[in-house]
C-alpha cells in the first residue's frame, strides 16, 4: 500500500483539501453505480464519503472493494476534495485495505421496534443519532466541570455503596457487604454537607440508583447524577447558581454541537429562548392553581405528576422553578419555610417542551434539634444519622444545594422522547443487558 503523507482524524479533513491523507475507520453505509463505489466512512471524530472508482486500481483490488459490507473496518489512503456544496468534503480512493470485512449487520437502513434495538444496543451506538447524542451528553459533561472549578468548587468523590438512606427507604437496592447490608446509592447529597465545611462549594458527579419500579420516559434505574452544595446562601442563590449552571451547559451545546444537533433535527430555537429568558418562577400553589386552570385534577397538596410537569412547561417557552412544595412530600433534609412552616425551602426546576423536571434543590435544615426531630418524623432513627447530625454541632451554617438528573438534561437538549437513548446502555425495571 502506498504511503501517505498525513494520518488524520475526519473532524481535521477541512485543513487538509488538495492532499493525500490517511483515513481510519468504518463503513457505516455503502452503494455502487456501475464501476463507481460510494463508502460512507465514520472514525469517531466525523463522518465523510468516499469515492472508489475502477479506472483508479487494478482490477484485483477492484474486487477487493466490491467485497465491502457495512461496518467492515477499513484504512483508506486518497486525495481530499472539497464538495461543490460548500463547507462539505470526500476523498478520491487511491488506495484501501481491510481490517475486517464484516458479516451481515443486523440492523438495517429500515425501521426497527425499540425493543430489537435496544436487545441491540451494543450496536445501534454506531449510528449517526446516537452518536450526536453521546457527543452532545459529553459536551454537557465537561460544561459542568468547567463551570464548577471556574466558580471555585471542589470535586468529592462521595460513596456508591452507603448504610443508609440519603432519601426515600423503599427505593433502595439492598446488596451484601460482607456480613452487613448496605445500599446502592441514592444521592452523594449527606456526604457532601459533610464535604462543605471543609470547602465551602463541592460537587459530585456520578452514577446514582433508584429502586422505584417507574415505566415513565424519565426514568432509569441506574443514572447519572450531579450534586452540589454550597455554604452561607439562601433558596435565592440557590436558585441563582442553578440558573447560571444551566445557561452555561445549553451556551457550550449550542457552540460546539450544532453538527450534531443537525443530525437529531432539533429544533435548536427553544434552546436558544431558555438560553436568553430568565427561568420562570411559581410557589407550588401558584402551580396547582395553573395546572388546574389548564385542565388538571392535581391535588393542592400533592407532588407534580409527569403529566402535571408536561402540561406545566409546554405552556412556558422557558424553564420554571417551581418552589415551596408541602414539606409533608418532600424529603426529611429540607429546611422549612420560616412564614409558612408546612412548606419546604425548596424548588424543582422544570424544563421547557414538556420535559419537565431536571433539577432538585433546597436548604437545608441546619438545626440539630430540629432535624433530628425531622428523621424521627419520617420514621427512620437517628442513630443511623449520627454523623450527618453532628453536622449540625460542630460550626453549623445555612446552607443548600441541589441535584441534576445529566440523562433528563441529555433528553431535552437533544429532543429525546425517553431518557433510555441518553445513556449509553439504559437499565431500566426491564432490561439490564446488553
């Protein structure tokens, strides 16, 4: 094989028009007309068509390419020409060799039932979709940390394997550990009040487990999950940060994945509306009465539904903080509201389209009496709290934070109709292969 010049990666193609480069990659897709072959190759880094034509080899090696099947894996040495279109470019074929001519693939350029893809999924990665999606959950992946070490906070590694409940008892995974039980974790939320005194700021990112046997297009069973906390700030910075992390992930979306979102057919204007638009704020109350007003039955007291936060945020064309939910239905940590002590000093932040809830946050109670009264209240016994409540005895301060659901954020910035296609390979109450 002759050599060439320049081994690239397809993202670097446009600097190289006029040159003979080397091309490692796939066949994603492929068709001939006559003595003329169209290779449509991926590497990771982009895609690119290339054009194998008779008259530019032997007659053997000719052969060869009329052997190619869809995803064989190929290195392909021609010239780049730029496309008459515009900013689009192929590679002339000089030359090729094999890596692995593949068997028949089992997806086809046909329509296929979720189930048969996701039985597939190991595969069904390697299409163009679903490679937009995890490039763009990747960009909100770093967008998160940059945002974090640039506003001064630390990372914590907070455990995956906890003694006790950071939330809801009934939607643990229960696992030995040894001669003891433990559970898989919820939230890294207790630990990282813990991190805070030492820090201030502090945040987690990491794999989280609910055992709640949910069929809803929100939720998974095993999740990726962001936790922050924060020192001396009240529900309004609270709400503040929040915000500015969100802005800040859909602003580096928007500028670094446009191609991407090209591909999903995402209609990039909503994005760019919750990108200008200060989010929206309701009190539950204020909530439950709009719902009602739209057609909901919702109860004053009861938590949203995935049909009551649908309704609610295709009404606004802007994310909503819904604050001040009952304190009765939400979790024992929450401080309570100081004019109104049935309330929690809390907020959920809903994203627009109809996709509802990404974020929860609060304050958090930094009483000792009170909180302890509080895990008592909820039926759990503070004894298994005692750490957590010694936080309260040594230099307690106010303080809150709060949590993103990245598969629920991936799903609405990519226009996903179900989170299990914003995760590599989704666990759900019904599937745990691939």
């Amino acid at each position: 094989m002759a050599k060439a010049t320049t081994k690239i990666l397809i993202s670097e193609i446009k600097n190289h028009s006029g040159k003979v480069v080397e091309i490692n990659g796939w066949i994603y897709n492929l068709r001939s007309s006559g003595k003329i072959a169209f290779w449509q190759i991926r590497d990771g880094s982009g895609f690119v068509q290339a054009v194998i034509s008779a008259d530019s080899l032997d007659a053997a090696k000719w052969q060869q390419a009329e052997r190619a099947t869809q995803e064989s894996s190929v290195k392909i040495i021609g010239t780049v020409s730029q496309h008459p279109r515009g900013d689009v470019y192929e590679i002339a074929v000089q030359d090729f060799s094999f890596y692995q001519l593949a068997g028949e693939y089992p997806i086809g350029n046909k329509d296929h039932g979720i189930d048969f893809l996701l039985d597939q999924r190991h595969l069904w990665l390697r299409s163009p979709k679903q490679w937009a999606i995890a490039r763009i959950r990747n960009t909100l992946i770093l967008a998160t940390y940059k945002f974090f070490q640039k506003n001064n906070f630390v990372k914590i590694d907070t455990p995956i394997l906890t003694p006790i409940a950071g939330e809801n008892t009934t939607e643990l995974f229960a696992v030995r550990y040894f001669d003891d039980q433990a559970y898989l974790a919820q939230t890294g939320q207790l630990y990282l009040e813990a991190a805070l005194a030492a820090h201030g700021r502090v945040f987690d990112f990491g794999p989280t487990f609910r055992a709640e046997k949910s069929k809803t297009r929100r939720h998974l069973t095993e999740f990726w999950m962001m936790d922050a906390e924060l020192a001396f700030i009240d529900l309004k910075d609270n709400l503040k940060w929040q915000e500015k992390l969100i802005k800040f992930m859909l602003k580096s979306v928007l500028e670094s994945n446009l191609e991407e979102l090209k591909i999903l057919e995402r209609d990039v204007a909503p994005l760019k509306t919750a990108l200008a638009k200060k989010f929206y704020r309701l009190t539950h109350k204020q909530a439950v009465k709009k719902l009602r007003e739209l057609g909901s039955d919702i109860a004053k007291d009861a938590d949203l539904g995935g049909d009551d936060e649908t309704l609610l945020t295709k009404h606004f064309d802007a994310p909503i903080f819904v604050l001040n939910y009952p304190a009765k239905i939400k979790a024992f940590y929450m401080k309570r509201n100081i004019k109104h002590p049935e309330l929690a000093e809390c907020a959920d932040l809903l994203a627009s389209e109809g996709y509802g809830e990404i974020i929860g946050g609060s304050q958090r109670e930094d009483d000792y009496e009170t909180l302890k009264q509080r895990i008592i209240e909820f039926g759990l016994k503070p004894e298994d709290y005692d750490w957590y409540l010694d936080l309260r005895k040594y230099g307690s301060v106010p303080h809150g934070g709060f949590g993103f659901g990245l598969e629920r954020i991936v799903a609405w910035v990519c226009g996903l109709e179900h989170v299990r296609e914003a995760i590599a390979f989704p666990r759900t109450i019904y599937r745990l292969k691939p």
